[in-house]
C-alpha cells in the first residue's frame, strides 16, 4: 500500500519535470537566463566520479542514475548550479541523470572528446584525426544532449593547445567550433553555445583567448562563445595580488565573451579553504569573470575530492566539502545575478594578426576544410545517433548512507525538485525571491515544451484523481 507521503512526493517529482530549467544563454560577455534575462554565474564542481581512468564505452559519469541522485543531493546542499562533465560515451542513455540534474536546478558543461581512439584531436597532428571518425564522437555528444534544456553549453576542446602542441593547432580547434555550431544550427531546435577550455600558460593565455573570441568575417560561427581557463595559481591563503587573481581579471576586462575558471582549487595546501571564492564573484572579478567549477566532485588519486566515495552505498563528504560550503554561503546572490548592460552589450573584435603577441602562436585563421563527410553529416544530421529527452524523476529519497568528515552521519540528505536554479543557503533570504520569480517564469517554459508539459500535468491529473 502506497503512504500518502510517498505519493505526494511522487506528485511533485512528476510535476517538476514540466517545469525544467530556463536555458540559459549568451549576451554579450555575460551568461543570461534566456527567459527572465537575469545574470547567471557558474558556481559549480567538475564532475568525473572514478577518474579520467573510470571511464569506459558501457559507463560514464551520467549514465547511472543512482550514483546521479546521490551527488545531485549532496550537490544541491552544496549550493551547486553547474556541473562540468569531461568524458561521454554518446550510445548510453542519459535521460535520467539529465533530468535527475534537471530537476536539481544544476545546469551541465560537457566536453565533447573522449580519451578513447578516436575520441579526440591528436595536437601533435592535428590534421590526421580532423576527420570524420572523430566527428562520430563530437556529433554524438550534440545528438545525445542537444534535447535538454539545462545544458549549457559544449566544450569543443579541453587544453589541447599546451607545450606540445603543433603551432597549427589553433586553427583546427577553431574550425572544431565552427562545425559544432553550424551542426547545431542545422540540427538542433536551440543555439547551445561552444567554447573552449584553456590551460593557464600565462605566455600564450590572451592570445589563445583572442584567437577564438575574434570574429572572422568569413566564418562567423568559427567565433567561440565563451571561455573557459583551468586555473590552479590561488593557493590556501592567498591574496587577489599574491594568486595573480588581479593580473587576470585585468587580461580579460575587455573580453567580448563570457569567461570563466573551466577548473580552479589548488591542492598544494590542504585542507583547502576556498578563499578565492570570494575573490571571484567579488566585486573586482564578476565584471570580467561568469563563476567557476571547482576541481572535482569525487576523491581520486590526485587527491581533489569534495567527496569520498567509499562503495557503492556510502559517501563521506569531506572538510573540503565543508570549507567550501562555508564559503559559497558567504556569496551575496542578489548582486551575482544582476544583470548589466555594459556587460551585455560589448561587441566582438575583428580577428586580426596584430591581436596575438607570441612569436610561437599561429596568427592566422585560414581554417581547414570540413572533410565532406562531416558536412553530410551537418547537412543530414549524424545517422543512427541517440538523441535524449527529459523523464520524470520520480525517487527523491538517496538510497546511499552519507557520513561528514569526523564519520557521524549524515541524516537529512534528501533530492529537492526545485523550480529554478539551485542556490547556496545564504541568510539573506535573497534565494527564495528569485525562485518565486522562476516560477513564473517556468509558466512561460511550458509552452516550448508541450509534450513534457502534458505528461507531467496530465500524471499529476491522474494521481489526484486516485487519491479521492
Ligand atoms: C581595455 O580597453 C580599454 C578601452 O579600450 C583600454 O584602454 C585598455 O588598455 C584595455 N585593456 C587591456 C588589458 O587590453
Ligand atoms: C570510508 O573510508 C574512510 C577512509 O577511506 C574510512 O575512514 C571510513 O570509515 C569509511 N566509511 C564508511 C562508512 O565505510
Ligand atoms: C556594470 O559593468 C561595468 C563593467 O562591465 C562596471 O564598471 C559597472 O560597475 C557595472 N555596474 C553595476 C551596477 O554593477
Ligand atoms: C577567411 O579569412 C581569413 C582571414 O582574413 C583568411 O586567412 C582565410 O583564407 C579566409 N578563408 C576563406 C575560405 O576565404
């Protein structure tokens, strides 16, 4: 016999999925909720339970709906909006965890490449993997994705450009973005934005920066549209000046972009104490950067955990986990969320030899060809590619026991259907504003959403009617 309880959870659960997140998109050198207009900042963790190494063809990190319930629990309690996802094997089903973050109110970043043959651009010879066998891959991931709402965007590539890149690099990475977004454009019913995620080798950071940001004439969808720089040079306490914090803010005042840190959180002091959580959605940094993801949810051999996965059935969140908390619950939301016109109205430079500076970076943009498979597939779409779409979320109880980082555990964790972006607990009650506004605003989502819309009313109609 069904309690009244469980059912009532399961009337909201089947509900929220209705109401799935705005998506959001990009104004400017801002991110913007597409429907009420408000600033969005990343306040979010890379997300890669099991490692680089824990990946594999049958499972990747949002593919199995149990371990996505659990951390988009332990996620929203963290005050998560975003997760960065690396590796996808685009023949999984993702509907659940998709809609598991979905209802999280937690939007996804994925990249678009794997680490298997095939999956990936080889930057020592860039030329010889720019093919159709690595677009299988690349259009895959657009095809499994392009469906759900709270992506937020794709990332064409992750620090291909380094030390040992070929100096013809660029270009091909450049051309990776253009035929992302004409596939999009072609095939998918809304404009997913693509960037690219940087290293943070000082030398040639701007330049890469300005090497995508710029506009080609020529080829306008070649244009990324964000940026995102893997940053590890705040260590414990550290300060704006001594990270080098001050430096970057003031590389990129004048992006035309949305920028943000891809990954930050340096190790080299722990516990780690995320100071510089306050230094970048302050005042000095949020003109010229959107957030960040913290390096990474789970505890690997590299020791960047927030959480420990034990086995199956239980977690531990550790003191990082918690410093973290601490620090996100300082963030004043209201003024985060502001949106700007200064910020929202830049328009982008022209692409031009005289924007990159260093004698090693190529300074041209005579980009490759798309081989004529890939433009079939642009034309025609990928052939026998999956492509996802929302479910309900009907579990909100975590089935898995979590422990904090003294081994007591921890009781209250359960999943929350929100109705907008999930939020950090301040206690300036600012959060609970903005999600009465995204209710109405969410109204509004219903109409692009007809069928979503009707299985869920129409589900909530048929519980109701057996509950008299
Ligand atoms: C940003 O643009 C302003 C106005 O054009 C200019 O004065 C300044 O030097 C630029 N800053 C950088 C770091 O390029
Ligand atoms: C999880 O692992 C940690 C250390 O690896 C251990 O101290 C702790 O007791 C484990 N917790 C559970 C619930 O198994
Ligand atoms: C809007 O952004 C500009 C820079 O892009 C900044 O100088 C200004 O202070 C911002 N205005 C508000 C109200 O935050
Ligand atoms: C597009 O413009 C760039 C920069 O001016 C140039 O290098 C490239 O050859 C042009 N491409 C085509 C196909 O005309």
């Amino acid at each position: 016999m069904i309690s009244y309880t469980q059912l009532f959870a399961s009337v909201c659960a089947l509900a929220s999925t209705a109401a799935a997140l705005n998506p959001l998109e990009v104004s400017g050198k801002d991110f913007v909720d597409s429907k009420t207009q408000d600033r969005f900042q990343i306040i979010g963790v890379d997300y890669q339970p099991g490692g680089a190494a824990g990946f594999t063809k049958k499972l990747d990190p949002l593919s199995d709906a149990d371990v996505c319930l659990r951390d988009a629990a332990l996620m929203q309690r963290l005050g998560i909006n975003t997760i960065r996802v690396y590796n996808l094997e685009p023949s999984l089903n993702h509907d659940e965890c998709a809609s598991i973050f979905n209802a999280a109110g937690i939007y996804m970043i994925l990249d678009v490449s794997n680490p298997l043959a095939g999956g990936y651009l080889d930057r020592s010879a860039p030329w010889t993997t720019y093919s159709a066998i690595y677009y299988k891959q690349v259009f895959g991931v657009v095809e499994g994705f392009k469906n759900y709402d709270n992506v937020l965007g794709f990332f064409a590539g992750n620090e291909v450009i380094n030390e040992d890149a070929h100096y013809l690099v660029p270009k091909y990475v450049r051309a990776i973005v253009r035929d992302m977004k004409d596939y999009i454009a072609k095939n998918s019913k809304r404009a997913i934005p693509v960037g690219y995620s940087a290293a943070d080798i000082r030398e040639i950071l701007m330049d890469t920066a300005h090497y995508f940001e710029c506009d080609l004439k020529n080829s306008t969808s070649s244009r990324s549209d964000f940026f995102g720089l893997n940053s590890y040079s705040w260590c414990g306490e550290s300060s704006y000046k001594k990270s080098g914090f001050d430096v970057l803010t003031e590389d990129f005042t004048n992006a035309t972009v949305p920028v943000f840190f891809s990954e930050y959180g340096c190790n080299e002091v722990q516990p780690r104490v995320f100071t510089e959580v306050q230094a970048l959605y302050g005042e000095e940094m949020t003109q010229a950067f959107s957030g960040g993801l913290v390096y990474e949810w789970t505890q690997e051999k590299n020791d960047y955990g927030l959480v420990k996965v034990n086995d199956s059935n239980t977690v531990t969140t550790l003191v990082d986990y918690d410093n973290f908390e601490k620090q996100v619950n300082k963030l004043d939301m209201e003024r985060i969320t502001t949106s700007n016109v200064t910020q929202t109205s830049v328009k982008p430079e022209a692409c031009s030899a005289s924007l990159i500076k260093d004698k090693s970076f190529y300074n041209a943009w005579d980009l490759p060809e798309v081989p004529s498979k890939v433009a079939d597939y642009i034309k025609n779409g990928l052939p026998d590619a999956p492509s996802g779409k929302f479910v309900s979320v009907s579990s909100t109880t975590i089935p898995q026991k979590v422990y904090d980082h003294t081994g007591k555990e921890i009781t209250d964790i359960k999943f929350e259907v929100k109705s907008g972006v999930n939020a950090p607990s301040s206690d300036s009650g600012s959060s609970e504003t903005s999600d009465s506004s995204d209710e109405t605003s969410n109204a509004g989502s219903l109409n692009g959403t007809p069928s979503l819309a009707l299985g869920g009313a129409g589900a909530l109609f048929m519980l109701l009617v057996s509950l008299l």
